[in-house]
C-alpha cells in the first residue's frame, strides 16, 4: 500500500466518509468508501466541473444546501493532484441517499483530520525548502492582508533569495501563488449569497471588486458573478 492509498485508508476508518484522490485532470486515481449512491450523487453535482487546476488551497463546495465536498490539493514532488472528501450532508434530509451524515460545524475538523494524515504520511518526507514550507504556511493563516515583505520579515530572509527559491520550489512566483490562493479562497464565500463581489473581495484582500473581477476571470474563465450563478445552477 502506497502513501496515498494509506492516507485515504485511514480518513475513512477514523471517519466513515468517502473520499478519492484525483490527479491533475480530475481523473480518479484512488477511492475508499463509494457505493452506488455516492457515484449517483457525485453524477448529479458534477463537482469535477467546479474545479481548476489553478486550485492550490482547499475549499469546501456545497450543494443543494446541504451536500458537501471538501476539495484539498496535494504539491509533491512525488504526487499531484486532489483529494476530495465527500460527499456527506448536514441536515437529515435526502434521505433516498445513503450517504454520512455530518454536522456543518465538523467541516473545519474533517479538513484538520484529513491535513494532520497527509502530513503524518506524506510531508514528513518532502524535500520542500523549510522556508517554503513556514511562507506557505504563513500565507494560508495571513492571506487576506499579507505581501512579500511580511512574509521575508517574519522568515528573516534576504527578499531576491526568497524570490528565486519559491519559484523554483513551486512553480509559481509568489504574487501569482497568493494571486491562486486568494481566489481559491473567494470562491467559498462565493457560496454565501449574503456576500456582495465587493465584500468577497475584501475579505481576501482586494480592495478594487473590479481587479479581483478581472483576475478571477484570468484564473477560471468565468467572472465571480457567473461562477456563483453556475454554482446555484448545479
């Protein structure tokens, strides 16, 4: 048994809910716990077609008010790719389907339990740069309001180094990566029709609603408004 089937072995027997990894394409590599309903739910929220491959921090994508996903991607050297937990519900409700019930409250713990895995199989042995992995880190706990600066003052770290490593650690320079990480983020509060695009722009850190419009059009073919009316589509 490889890593990835490990991690998916053990999410499952800790908490009894489905969960796959997919690769870069959305293909599935690896599933535990699926059954007939499960594939019939994942065939009605078509959920591989509200993801991009510019995904690069987990998100939580719903349902019909009430099925859920957890979407985490995995950059290793080793592996690429998504895994996706889910789908389970949150209200005893749709009850032709026998899928895990879960309380909404939990979501935040599955997404602990599941990062806590891949980091006890996986991360211990990635050859990731320690720097890369605490400015990664810092960037998930301070997205919002964080920029390059800040990030090098709190790894005490020469800026032009800093610049050089992350893009040939990542792939990505660091404006883009924050860029991806900032709009991954935006789509779950997409999900709350509460929010206005401006409100969702400022809460992950963009103070003109017109540039994040532009940038989330760049990233996922679709503006902030068209995305979230495909989302009640689904």
């Amino acid at each position: 048994m490889n890593n990835l089937e490990s991690i998916l072995k053990d999410f499952y027997d800790c908490l009894d809910i489905p969960i796959q990894f997919v690769n870069e394409k959305f293909i599935p590599i690896y599933k535990m716990g699926f059954s007939k309903d499960i594939d019939l739910v994942l065939e009605k929220t078509n959920i591989y077609n509200n993801l991009k491959e510019s995904t690069i921090s987990s998100i939580n994508l719903t349902y019909f008010e009430n099925i859920h996903f957890i979407v985490t991607p995995l950059m290793d050297t080793r592996f690429n790719g998504y895994f996706i937990v889910g789908p389970f519900k949150s209200k005893y409700i749709c009850s032709e389907l026998n899928i895990p019930f879960k309380p909404y409250s939990c979501i935040s713990y599955i997404l602990t339990m599941l990062k806590s895995i891949i980091k006890d199989k996986i991360n211990k042995n990635n050859k990731f740069n320690p720097y890369i992995k605490d400015s990664i880190d810092y960037i998930h706990r301070n997205y919002a309001s964080t920029n390059m600066d800040d990030v090098c003052s709190y790894l005490s770290i020469n800026k032009s180094y800093f610049c050089s490593i992350f893009k040939k650690e990542t792939g990505y320079t660091f404006t883009n990566f924050l860029n991806k990480f900032r709009i991954e983020k935006s789509k779950e509060f997409l999900h709350n029709k509460n929010f206005t695009i401006l409100d969702v722009a400022l809460l992950v850190g963009y103070n003109n609603h017109n540039y994040y419009t532009t940038l989330f059009k760049k990233l996922n073919g679709v503006t902030p408004i068209e995305y979230r009316n495909t989302f009640k589509a689904s």
